[in-house]
C-alpha cells in the first residue's frame, strides 16, 4: 500500500505560509515562483509589514523633506491669494514673449505670469502682473494697443477690447477659509464612517495617511515653485478622495482576512495584513495607473493644445496626489494599523503567544538537530519517530495508520 499524502492548497497562500505549512508536514519546499509572477497572484512578493520600520524611516523623510520646503521656500501664490491686476485681451498674432516684452517697456518690472487661453480666432492673452494703479493700467493698455492692435467683436481694432481688473487679497483668503472649512468637516465624516463601518484604529490610520497626503503634496508645489491658484485647493480636496478610497479597499481585505485571527495561533494579524496589502497591491497599482492616464492627457491638452491655466493646475495637483496617494495606502496607512494593533490590546497578546509557540517549535527542532549530531559523533545510530507515529508508552495519534508489519484484510 503506497502511503499518500494530500499536501494543502496554495491558492492565496503568503510565502511565509507555504514556508510553515510545508515545514509541518515535512514535505519539501515547492519551487518558488519569480518576483513579478508572486506579485500578480498577490502571493506575499513584498514583505510590507515585516519592514514596516523601513517604510517608516522613508515616509518621514519625505515628510520632512516636504516641511522644510514649505517652511523655508514657502508658497508661490497666484494672484487669486496675494491680489493684483489682471489683463486680457484678444491674441490674434500676439506671442507670449512679446507680450512680456510690452510689460516691461511699459511698467519696468516682469509680470507674474503671461499665457494664451484657448486656440484659433478665440485664443486670448491673459497677463497676471503686481496691482497696477490708474496711471499704470493706461500706460499698458496704450503699449498693448499699439503693438498688438487687438480687435473687439466687430472686428475692428479698438482699445475696448483690452479688458483690465483688480483683485482683492481678500477673496484669496476666503477661498482658503472655506476649503480649510471643507476639509475640516470632510475629515471628521471620513472618520466616524471609518470607525462606525470598521474599527477606529483604522480611522486613525486613514486619517494619518491624509494628513501625510496633504503634507507632500503641498511640499511638492512647495519645492519645484508650481503657482498654488484656487484650482490648486480644490485639486487638493479632490485627491483626498482617492487616497481614501484606496486606503479603504486595502482595510476590507485586511478585516477579511484577519477575521477570528484571535481564535488561532498559526499566523499573526500583521502578517495577515501584509498577506492583504500584496492582495491588493495590483489593484492599487492599476486603479493608479488608470487614473494617471486621463490626468497626463489633461495636461497635454491643458497646457500644449488649449493653455487653459486652470485645468494646468487642476491637473498638475492631481497628478501628485494620485502618486502620493497610492504610496500612502500600500507603505504607510496599513502598516500604522499593524503597529497600533500590536502595541496593546488583545491584537499584542495574540501576537506574543504566536511567537512564543513558534520559538517553542524552533527550539524542539533544535533539540532534535542535537541530539542526531550528538548520536553520530558517538557512532550510535539515531532513532527518529517517524512522522505520523508516536512514540513508545504514547498512544497512537487518531487516524494514524498501523505500523510494523503489513495485516492482511481479512476476507
């Protein structure tokens, strides 16, 4: 009679659990399977969790990285936040650089910004410069007319067809209220949702991951200069939606898999948790890449088809934060769980006793090594209990099969 053994199934399976579960059946390794292959079947490629105080040292140098910048370089508000004058008219022949050209003979100074809005016949020059006073704005006007000769309507060339406006400093600073406001009640309806539908340290976890959002992001427009308009602020608010979104998918997974991890000592709850972040890292990967895509055909109709500055901001923001926020949900929110978890409560007792039963079977084996090595340097020839049989004075485990001599079924 052959003696056959079913060994477990893989599917889904971390590579720390194919390790123990072969390992406890005595069974040889399975060959194991490439980086990209184990990352496409979710099958633990990266040991997130168990690094997680690598992840952490990274995250905090991009925080801090993102502080400095915001502190020492500041913010390059647009016009909408720190006030100024604003000139537009129609492009027709006129270029960007003549425009500059025509402000600084007329004013002495650089204007703030100047860029063409739209294509073809409806194309317009919009000028963004300090505020102007009266004296100032008709000097401009009468450069820009007698260079550009723009046309109003009718068609004909006329001064009326340069439109000039002020604006305050004061609607840049409501605008800011208002999405501080917006946020503020966002947050607080983010974590009553979180902790009403999973646990609060999730909440706290996700909340964290905003916050982390918020900060590089800003860093970002911080560090390379890009203008913060009001498209910018609501930018802002947009991708907090994704990185929430993202960081609540990779939790369901978590809750999935770790529901009644308290009631077995064979995996502990951060490596169930890792076992999720790899489950649902294609996921994230492909919702980002998806979601990259329409932003970069934004900017490149935005910026090098149309030059609509607003959807230039509107996209850039996006674009950052997409990225942020994926790194956020994968390296960052889930790992804060597991260490939160694991810090106190029933979560650290659970783990403790895994890890005392699992350095209790090391130490067996060891004793086990020994005891053979010590056997063979003596020349005594080492008796192993066979797997599936007990030793003498124990009784036979239940199911295990007769040993000794072969019996015969009896007809």
């Amino acid at each position: 009679m052959t003696n056959s053994h079913t060994t477990p199934s893989l599917d889904k399976t971390s590579a720390t659990e194919i390790t123990d579960v072969f390992a406890a059946v005595g069974e040889p390794q399975p060959p194991k399977h490439g980086f990209l292959n184990r990352l496409y079947t979710g099958t633990g490629a990266i040991d997130v969790i168990g690094k997680r105080r690598m992840w952490y040292l990274i995250t905090a140098a991009i925080v801090l990285v993102s502080l400095g910048s915001i502190l020492f370089r500041g913010f390059n508000f647009g016009i909408d936040f720190e006030g100024g004058s604003r000139i537009q008219f129609p492009a027709g022949n006129a270029t960007t650089s003549a425009a500059e050209d025509v402000y600084r003979g007329a004013i002495g100074t650089d204007p703030v910004s100047v860029q063409t809005v739209g294509t073809g016949g409806s194309a317009t020059m919009l000028i963004r410069s300090e505020a102007l006073d009266p004296q100032q704005v008709e000097a401009l006007n009468n450069a820009l007319f007698a260079k550009f000769q723009p046309k109003d309507k009718s068609g004909n060339p006329s001064r009326a067809a340069i439109s000039t406006s002020d604006v305050s400093e004061t609607w840049g600073s409501q605008i800011t209220r208002k999405a501080l406001i917006a946020l503020a009640v966002f947050l607080v309806l983010v974590a009553v949702y979180i902790a009403v539908r999973f646990e609060p340290h999730m909440a706290i976890a996700a909340l964290a991951a905003l916050a982390f959002d918020v900060t590089v992001t800003a860093g970002v427009y911080s560090l390379v200069g890009f203008e913060v308009t009001p498209a910018t602020v609501i930018g802002i608010l947009t991708i907090l939606g994704f990185s929430l979104y993202d960081s609540v998918v990779v939790f369901d997974k978590v809750e999935e898999n770790t529901h009644g991890i308290l009631h077995l000592t064979r995996r502990t709850y951060g490596e169930q948790a890792n076992l999720a972040v790899n489950q649902t890292l294609m996921r994230s990967i492909n919702t980002a890449l998806i979601g990259i895509l329409p932003i970069v055909g934004l900017m490149v109709i935005a910026v090098w088809m149309l030059g609509v500055g607003t959807l230039k901001d509107l996209a850039l923001v996006q674009l950052v934060g997409l990225l942020v926020g994926t790194y956020s949900s994968i390296f960052f929110a889930t790992p804060l769980l597991v260490s939160i978890k694991e810090r106190w409560g029933p979560v650290a007792a659970h783990t403790k006793k895994v890890v005392a039963k699992r350095a209790g079977a090391a130490g067996a084996r060891a004793g086990v090594a020994a005891e053979r090595r010590a056997s063979m340097a003596a020349g005594r020839d080492f008796e192993e209990t066979p797997r599936g049989q007990r030793a003498a004075g124990q009784t036979p485990r239940p199911g295990a099969r007769p040993s000794g001599k072969r019996h015969k079924r009896r007809n």
